[in-house]
C-alpha cells in the first residue's frame, strides 16, 4: 500500500478531480464554471494545479473549447465512478434499521429514573432492537448540562434548570410531590395537616451530603431530619418498617409502592412546586437516528407512566 502521506504531499487536492468531470461534461472552462459557481479562472487555475500534481497535461484547446488528453480522459473514465459514489453517498437518506443497528447509547439518568425506566426500555428495546446496547450514567440536574455539552451521554432523562441553546428540551411529564410511609409505623394519614407532616421523623434525599431536602431548599423549612441518603434507591427499605417519612415525586413514591404494597402513599400538605422530569439531548444529536428512536420510545413508556 503506498504511503498515504506521500500522496498528500503531493498536493493533490480531490477537488480538482471535480473540475475536471465538469470540464469534460461541458466541454469549456465557461461550462464548468457555470456549474461549479466558480470563476474561469478559477477552473483553470484548477487545471493547472492537477496537471502540475500529475506531471503531465489533461486538456488541449479545440477552437473555442477544451478537449481532454489520453490521460486526462483516462483520469475522468476512472474518477467518475467514484464521485458519483460519493455523491449519491452524501444525498441518500441515513440508513437505520433499530433490528439490526448495534448502536451503544449513552443514557445519563437520575437516581429517580432507574427504577421506572431502565427495566422497561431494556424489554422493549429486547423486542425492537435486539443488537442496540444502553449505557446507563449516573446524573443530576447540576452535572447533567456539563455531560451532554461534553458529550459525555447522548441524552438525559433528568430534571435541569437554565440550559444552552445547544441542549434541546422536551417535558416527559410534569408532577408533584406526595409523602411515603409505612402505616404500621407512622401515624400520618392519607390528607396530613402541616402539623402533623412536621411532627413526623423523616428521611430525605440529598445530593449535597447535608441536612436539606426539597422542603428546606423550597419551602425554607425545617423538618425533624433523622436520615439524609445521596440516592432514591435506599428509601424504601429505610422507610419500611419504621417510623420515618419520605416525600418524593409522585412517579418514584408509585414505583416503590408497587414493589411494598404495605407502604402507603400520602398528599403533601404544602403546596407543590413545580416538579416532573425532562428528556434532554445535544441539538446537534436531533438528526441522529438511533438517538431519536431512543428517544421517542422513552417518550411513549414515560407516556404510559405519568
């Protein structure tokens, strides 16, 4: 194989192959001008650029157009097929076939998502994209929008604030919050007073290892924090079969009912803020096709689940 770089060396640009299908096709340096929205003088200093690349003439004058030379036609008959390839490469649609792709997606995902997402996107995907691969990232909504700008992940299930133009945005659902328990244990209610919400022991989840959950930070008050976690995975268990409670968003207090039906579900006494999850990705990912289908499925579970 020859060494590519003494190809290069040489200075011969692929362009120039160009103007000189054009040339022939329209048989004068005007004709090909016209085409290629170029100067004439442009297309002859092209000329002269690759017959000085090749070492020998393409073209002669024939009166007032151009003919080409033994080896310039050779050149254009062995070219053309291969632009042609090119173009019709570069015009084509994507191809994208989810049942064969064996695209790897990197997915960054709340704590709050795994549960309710992951195991039903991994079924469906078994069943509509056998060979499609899914990295699971752990994010949060302060380290999401530096992951997708890095392109750390191709896409984020997350709640975020302010982002760049360069990150699009499109609500999965919106929701509220509500109070987990275990009645067994906790005194609380199905429609608890503030009160009696603030007479209780609870658990909270805090992602800046310190005493304040989503009720100090909005609400700026203070509850009877017995234990703060980094993660929703631990809740439940921490919840049952004790005394403590935990609000959560209504999704994630719904999933982990369903795994401990003897939990019980409660309406949060303050008034809500405004919650819910957003299905986050690079703009310039908004055309890439195994990332939409990725997408449009997790919108159509998300659906099903709000």
């Amino acid at each position: 194989m020859r060494d590519s770089h003494h190809v290069y060396g040489r200075d011969l640009d692929l362009n120039l192959f160009r103007v000189l299908v054009a040339v022939a096709d329209a048989g004068s340096v005007t004709g090909a001008a016209a085409r290629l929205y170029l100067t004439q003088p442009a297309i002859s200093a092209a000329l002269r650029r690759l017959e000085s690349a090749i070492g020998a003439p393409v073209t002669v004058r024939q009166g007032r157009g151009i003919e080409l030379t033994a080896r310039g036609a050779r050149l254009v008959a062995d070219i053309r097929p291969h632009l042609d390839a090119i173009v019709q490469t570069a015009l084509s649609p994507p191809r994208f076939d989810p049942k064969t792709s064996d695209r790897t997606i990197r997915i960054g995902m709340s704590d709050s998502t795994d549960e309710w997402l992951l195991p039903p996107l991994l079924r469906r995907l078994e069943r509509t994209a056998p060979r499609m691969r899914l990295i699971a990232l752990p994010i949060q909504f302060r380290t999401v929008q530096d992951a997708l700008v890095h392109r750390r992940i191709d896409l984020a299930v997350s709640v975020a604030d302010a982002l760049p133009d360069s990150i699009a945005r499109l609500v999965l659902f919106r929701g509220g919050f509500v109070c987990v328990y275990d009645p067994r244990f906790a005194k609380l209610g199905a429609r608890p007073s503030e009160r009696t919400y603030f007479a209780q022991d609870h658990v909270i989840v805090s992602y800046n290892g310190d005493l304040h959950g989503v009720v100090e930070d909005s609400y700026a008050r203070e509850r009877r924090v017995r234990c703060a976690v980094a993660t929703f995975s631990a809740v439940g268990a921490i919840v049952d079969g004790s005394s403590l409670v935990a609000t959560l968003p209504g999704i994630v207090a719904r999933q982990l009912v369903a795994q401990r039906p003897h939990l019980a579900i409660s309406r949060f006494p303050l008034p809500q803020v405004d919650g819910g999850m957003d299905l986050l990705w690079p703009t310039a990912l908004g055309d890439d096709d195994a990332n939409r289908f990725i997408r449009e499925t997790i919108v159509e579970l998300a659906g099903k689940l709000a």
